[in-house]
C-alpha cells in the first residue's frame, strides 16, 4: 500500500554579497513583491527501509563421540601402599569475545550523509574543483532548525522569535555563514535534493562554489531538511 500524498514545501535562504538576508520561493526578496499563495506539489511518500529482521537458525550440538573400548590398567611395581600421585587441576580461561561491530547509522545520519553526498555530487557535475566538508557546527545548526521547526509545527528560516538562519549558525559556532536550503515532506535524500535542484534560489546554493562547508539536518516528525552551507 503506498502513502498518500504529503505537502512539500521549499525555502531558500542565502546571504548576498552586502550581507543582506535573501529569501527566494515561497518567500520574496526584501522589498519586493509578496505572493499571495504558496505553490504546492504533491508527492508519494515512499517508505523508510527499516532495520534487517533478526535471523536465527537451529542450534547445532556436537554428537556424542562413540565409547570406547575400556582397557585394563597396566600392572603396577609401585607398592599398595604408595598414594596414587595426582596431577593439578589446570583451569582453563574463560573464552573471551571479539569486540562487536559498530551500530549502524541511525537511519536519519545516513540519509544527512547521502545528502552531503548527492550534493558534492552535483556540484563536481557543475565544475566546482572542491567538495564542501561536512562541519560540526554547521550539522548542529541544521540539526536544531529542523528539530526546532517539527516541534513547534512552522516552516521558515526564521524562528517564531525571530531568529534567522545566519544568527543560529554563528551562535553554533561557525563564523562565516552563506546559506540555508530548508525543505519539508520528502521522505528519501534523492526527492529533496531533486526539489531543491529544480528550483532556482535551492540550486544557486548547492553550486556555489565559493562555499567550502555543510551541514545538514533532518527530523522525520514532518520529514524537515535543512541545508546550512559555510564560506
């Protein structure tokens, strides 16, 4: 059975060479002309892959090795009264494990991580000779937008208090903020970064080669992404 249609959205917000804050596509640029209606797209949602099912098969015993034919004990010369010299027991160590494998990725890092991954992807297409890294600061920033936007039920690159993207990512840490890409309802690292190339404002961010630095957010309550680029 597939999902029903979900709402998606995009916004896109980046900073301009005077430090001015942009917003293209669902908002306008400041000063200028304000939709009236926000353009809608609908969209099947497909399925998350959830984790391997646990495998367990027959618990396999040693058959028991066939008796053998006792033999009488060999004649002694020792006297009946010496004591039968014994051996000490030998304690074997415990038999230890190998250290377990690592966890996999929590499905969400994996799907920020191909979403870094498509995106340098794009941008070697378009001729950019560096791929972006992956920042902590800038991850934590993405991350907390898109958690901040599934709690509180909104969608734009500023906070109900007011907060914008450039402010949230300098109070992360990171000094030189560019951009923000943020999207919301695609539910697989190819449909959102399919969207974002598709629209003009989302595409100018992801091949801009001037930046050198991304992180990226996503919370699956709502399915919002956020894209936070560095210089």
């Amino acid at each position: 059975m597939s999902a029903g249609p979900a709402l998606v959205a995009l916004l896109v917000g980046a900073i301009t060479a005077g430090a001015a804050s942009l917003s293209i596509g669902w908002s306008q640029p400041l000063g200028g002309p304000r939709e009236t209606s926000p353009p809608q797209a609908a969209v099947e949602g497909g399925s998350v892959p959830g984790a391997w099912p646990a495998l367990a098969g027959p618990l396999l015993s040693p058959s028991s090795a066939p008796p053998s034919a006792t033999q009488p004990p060999p004649p002694t010369s020792a006297p009946a009264t010496e004591p039968p010299t014994t051996q000490p027991a030998t304690t074997q160590p415990p038999t230890t494990r190998p250290p377990a494998s690592s966890a996999p990725p929590d499905p969400a890092t994996a799907m920020e991580l191909r979403v870094v991954e498509l995106t340098n992807q794009e941008r070697a297409a378009a001729g950019c000779d560096r791929a972006l890294v992956i920042d902590n600061r800038l991850a934590a920033a993405a991350q907390g937008h898109s958690t901040d936007m599934a709690t509180r039920n909104y969608f734009s690159h500023t906070s109900p208090e007011g907060v914008d993207f450039a402010t949230r990512i300098i109070e992360a840490g990171y000094p030189s903020p560019a951009a923000e890409n943020i999207a919301m309802g695609q539910r697989t690292p190819e449909q959102v970064m399919q969207a974002w190339m598709n629209s003009a404002g989302h595409r100018r961010n992801i091949l801009d080669c001037e930046y050198v630095a991304i992180g990226v957010g996503l919370d699956t309550r709502g399915w919002y992404w956020t894209q936070d680029f560095g210089r």
